[in-house]
C-alpha cells in the first residue's frame, strides 16, 4: 500500500517500525503516476515497479551496447538515464 496515495498506514507496525516507516517516507515524493527518491546527492529517481525491474536490468545487460560488467556498473548505467 502507498502511503503517498492512500495516507493509509501498513497495519500491524509496531511502534518503532511506523517511527521508521514516517522517517523514510519524507525521501519519496509521488508525481502521478510515478513514484520518486530523493536521493542524497539531491538528485530525484524515478522508483520502479517490481515487476518492471528485471526488463530494465535485462535492457542493459543483455543489449547491444550492454555487457556482462560488475554489478555496480550496471547500475551506474541504469541510473545514467534517470532510474
């Protein structure tokens, strides 16, 4: 549940996970549709769906201009182009 749409909190949180649930909800920003982080160098990113993830990983891995690098260069690719 998306507490940026719904303003609807997960039940069952314990005290100190619904501190922390209100703690990091304040880094994320909704812009309909999509969902944003703020991320600490300042930047905004564009948050995925879960069933969207393994399409954009398998984009930049397995395209022509992809490759089989490291993870963390990997990810650098994807987040070159605002995800």
């Amino acid at each position: 549940m998306n507490i940026k749409v719904c303003r609807v909190l997960p039940p069952g949180l314990p005290y100190q996970q619904r501190k922390k649930f209100f703690v990091d909800a304040k880094y994320y920003v909704w812009e309909k549709p999509f969902l944003y982080k703020i991320c600490g160098d300042g930047i905004y990113r564009r948050c995925l769906p879960e069933d969207e993830v393994r399409n954009v990983l398998h984009h930049y891995h397995a395209s022509t201009y992809g490759g089989h690098y490291r993870p963390d260069k990997t990810i650098a690719k994807v987040l070159q182009v605002d995800f």
